[in-house]
C-alpha cells in the first residue's frame, strides 16, 4: 500500500447518435468531407437562431434515467462564452445552472460492488475541429462538427484507482450503447473523457488541488494517464511543492502529460442564459413516456437470465456485457428453445471466434437467426456438431446461411430410415460372424456394427437414427433366430 492516494472525478462528453445537430437541421454525419455539413445557425452567423432538436432532449432524458438523475423539469440554456478558431459563434451553448439531470449513480463490480456518483449530466453544442499540418505549420478548420450534440456527464471524485475509472467507463458505454444515444468510439471522438485528478496522504480528509487532464484517446490511455500524473502530482506535494490548477495535455506518445493552461473559472466565461432558446419544461407525462421506452439495460438483463432462464451467473454476466451478445444470446435461445446450449455456443466458440480474429462484438456481423438455427441443425440431428461449429465459422467471416452453407458444402447427415436400414442390412450381411456372436451374448460386438454402418455411410449418417436402425434390426434377428 502506497502512502498517498489518488482522487478523480470525470468530465465525461459522448456524441449523441441524432441524425442532426443539436440547434439546427445540418447532419451529423461523421467523416463528411471538411466543411460539407454547416449553414447559418452551426457556422454562427449573426441573427442565425436556434431550435432544439427534440430528439436531443429524448435521448438526454433517457440517459438521465438510466444513470438514476432526478430529471430538472424546467431546464435551461446557457452562454459559455469564450473565444477559440474551432468555436465561429464565440461562445458554446450549455447548461450551467440548470442542467437537465443531476444526483444520480452508477455502480461498478471490482468485484465488490461501489457507488460512483453523477454530478449531473447537461446537453451542449460540439465545436469545430482544428487539422493542425506539421508540415507547413498551418492549421484547418472543419466546422462540420459545430452543433453537433453532446451530453457531458460529470461525477463526484468517488474513483480511488484507474481501474475503478476503468470499470466506470466500460460500464458507461456498454450502456450508452443498450439505450442506443451514443455509439461511443474514442477513436473517433464520440466518447470524449477528461481526468480531473488530485492526489493527497493516505488518510487525510481534505481534497488536494487537481489538475484536469485532456486528450486521452482509448481506456489505455486514460489508465496511462492516471498513473503518470499521480505519480507527478505526489512526487511535488512530498517535496513540500504545490500543485497548479491548470488543464495538461496528454501525450500518448511520450507517455507524459504536458501543461495546457492555466485553469479558467466559471467568471471568465461570462455565464448568462442563452435568451434565444427558451426555457425547456419536462412533464411528468414525458418522463413516463421516456421510462416505458427505456430498454433493458445490462444489470436487469443480467438477473433475468440468471431467474428465468436459469443460466449461471458467470455466463449471464458475460452475456450481458454487450448489447450485441446480448440480443444474439436471446435471439438464439428464443430460436432453439435452450437458453444454456445458446449460451455454451456463444460462450465458447463464438468468443473464440471474436478472439482470433480480433472482433469487436459491436462489429460483428452474423445474421441474427444463425446461430439458433444451426443448434437446432445439430440438437436435431441434421449435421453434426463439428459440422456446426463449420457452419458457424462461416457465417461469422462471411455472412453464410446456415442451411444454404449445409447444402453447398454436403454437411448433412444421413436420417432417411431407408437409407439407413439398407446400410445396416448390408453390414449384418458382411460380418456374419460377429453377428452370431452378438446373437449368443457378445453384446460389445454392437459398437463394432455401428462403426461399421457409420463407415459404410462415410460417417454422414445422423448416430441416433442409426443406432435405432441397428437396434431394430438386430432385435428383429433375435425374435428370428
Ligand atoms: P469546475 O466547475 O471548476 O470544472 P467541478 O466542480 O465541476 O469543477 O468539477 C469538475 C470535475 O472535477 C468533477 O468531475 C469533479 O468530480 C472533479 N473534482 C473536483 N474536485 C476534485 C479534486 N479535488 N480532485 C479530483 N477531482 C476533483
Ligand atoms: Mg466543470
Ligand atoms: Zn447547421
């Protein structure tokens, strides 16, 4: 046990999934050409006015929900006014005084469960973005980004470790992504996180001064992040120095955080309500409306398939991790009836598949119903269990059909009672002698008349239905002989 600890709290903003921006009716698209996707409102042209998006506030009321915020009901806009190339209208619209949800939580398992609390959680405006050329020192500016909407989520300093941020941040997103507001790609900026940290002596009440950190691009790079500055800030504080209140910039090449600058606070910015905007009431009606909409969200899928379909917890767990499993998983056992046997084939080679080839489940691309499908070919005797696991392969990689792919590639199994029957006549003819042995007790010479049948029919004959054509034939010669 180190003697300091570190203290963090998150300045989370993701992009929400709207079709357009958040005040005007410009797409959202990502990676349009520069500057395809603007017009007088996102590009701040003077007497440009803007209209909320309604959809915004659906999808910021329903993350609101689901994080347990209390919903403001009569909510707000606000200037945040400062000058940046990236931001033509001068100022950002957001909400400081009334945001749209507050006092919520979310839990994490690490693997004891802890609370991290939302501060609250306030809709805004995205600003351009800067394409700095290292070559010519020149920078572009790509004002598609302008107005798109975003929802910063902001915590109390509850996290104690970068894996408890970490867990945090994965369980955010798997569940940004089951209400489906937000896709949430750090590499392309629709989950966007800022680490305030702050270290102080194990044991001490008071906070320290902390620092916030920016431009973090992956969970490995926020976990990065956290280690270097804790490690800086406590190497200053134990030599009797002082922390500045500043934002650092994280270099993910260098492996350090540098200094930005000086922290500004909320007077700089001139707060004062967006008078073009106005006030925004929620009804209690709209926030049923909202609730009922709601989709289940991992923790309660999780307990439904533990309680009703009796899967163990681990799996469950699993399971639920990710909306794409999730509805494959209850895709497949609506399909094949048997919630644990679709469990065993997602959990085993469906994750191996996703290992090797190094798949996102959120990239995945197999039809719904395969999966389901192809057990039911195997439970039922169709194809074989291997033959299965090759059918499932191939519609992972390449979109197959389960049944087309059995027929292009001859994986069926034998189960016409006639074409087994005659295989089994032939072999009873062709091993006479083990035959007699069987009919005078040497009941293991059965196996051995199976296998001959099996090998008769190149194995393509389906065991069950050929096992009872063997047992039928050979109890026929008892009654005869
Ligand atoms: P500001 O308005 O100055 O940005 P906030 O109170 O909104 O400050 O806090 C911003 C973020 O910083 C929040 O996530 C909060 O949890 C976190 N935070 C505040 N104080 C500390 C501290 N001493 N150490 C670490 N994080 C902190
Ligand atoms: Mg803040
Ligand atoms: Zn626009």
């Amino acid at each position: 046990m180190t003697d300091h600890e570190t203290v963090v709290g998150l300045e989370v903003h993701v992009e929400l999934k709207t079709r357009s921006k958040i005040f005007c009716s410009c797409p959202t698209t990502f990676g349009a050409p520069p500057n395809a996707h603007i017009c007088e409102v996102c590009a701040g042209l003077p007497g440009a006015l803007p209209r909320l998006n309604k959809k915004v506030l659906d999808y910021a009321i329903m993350t609101a929900l689901a994080l347990n915020c209390e919903v403001t009901r009569e909510s707000r806009f606000d200037r945040k006014n400062y000058f940046y190339p990236d931001l033509p209208k001068g100022y950002q619209i957001s909400q400081l005084y009334a945001p749209i949800g507050r006092n919520g939580f979310l839990t994490i398992d690490l693997p004891l469960e802890k609370i991290i609390r939302i501060h609250e959680l306030h809709m805004e405006d995205d600003a351009g973005k800067l394409i700095h050329e290292g070559s010519s020192n020149r920078t572009k500016i790509d004002f598609s980004r302008c107005g798109v909407p975003l929802l910063e989520i902001v915590t109390e300093p509850d996290f104690r470790s970068s894996e408890e941020v970490v867990a945090f941040l994965t369980r955010l997103r798997t569940m940004l992504r089951f209400i489906g507001v937000s896709d949430c790609k750090m590499q392309e900026g629709s989950l966007r996180v800022d680490v305030n940290l702050s270290v102080r002596a194990r044991g001490d009440e008071a906070l320290g001064t902390r620092t916030e950190m920016k431009n973090l691009s992956s969970f490995r790079a926020v976990s990065k992040a956290i280690e270097y500055e804790s490690s800086r800030q406590w190497e200053i504080v134990s030599n009797g120095g002082t922390i500045e209140r500043e934002t650092r910039r994280w270099d993910e090449e260098k492996e350090q955080s540098f200094s930005m600058r000086k922290k500004e606070d909320a007077a700089e910015y001139k707060y004062f309500t967006e008078p073009d905007i106005p006030e925004i009431l929620v009804t209690e009606k709209k926030i049923d409306e909202i609730r009922s909409i709601l989709p289940e969200l991992p923790k309660e899928k999780c307990r439904r398939y533990i309680e009703k379909m009796h899967l163990p917890p681990y799996d469950a767990g699993i399971l639920s991790a990710s909306r794409e499993t999730a509805e494959l998983f209850e895709k497949t056992a609506e399909i094949c009836g048997d919630p644990k046997e679709a469990s065993n084939w997602i959990m085993g080679d469906l994750m191996k598949l996703l290992n090797d080839t190094g798949t996102l489940p959120e990239d995945m691309k197999i039809r719904q119903d395969s999966l389901g499908k192809i057990i039911l070919m195997v439970k039922s005797g169709k194809i074989s269990r291997a033959a299965g696991k090759e059918i499932l392969r191939a519609s992972f990689l390449e979109d197959a059909v389960p049944e087309e792919y059995a027929d292009e590639h001859d994986l069926w199994l034998i189960s016409d009672p006639k074409i087994l029957e005659d295989a089994v006549a032939r072999v009873l003819k062709e091993n006479e002698k083990a035959l007699t042995e069987y009919l005078s007790g040497k009941t293991k010479n059965f196996q051995f008349l199976l296998g001959q049948a099996m090998r008769l029919t190149r194995g393509k004959a389906d065991p069950g239905a050929l096992r009872t054509a063997l047992e039928t034939a050979l109890s026929r010669k008892k009654d005869e002989a």
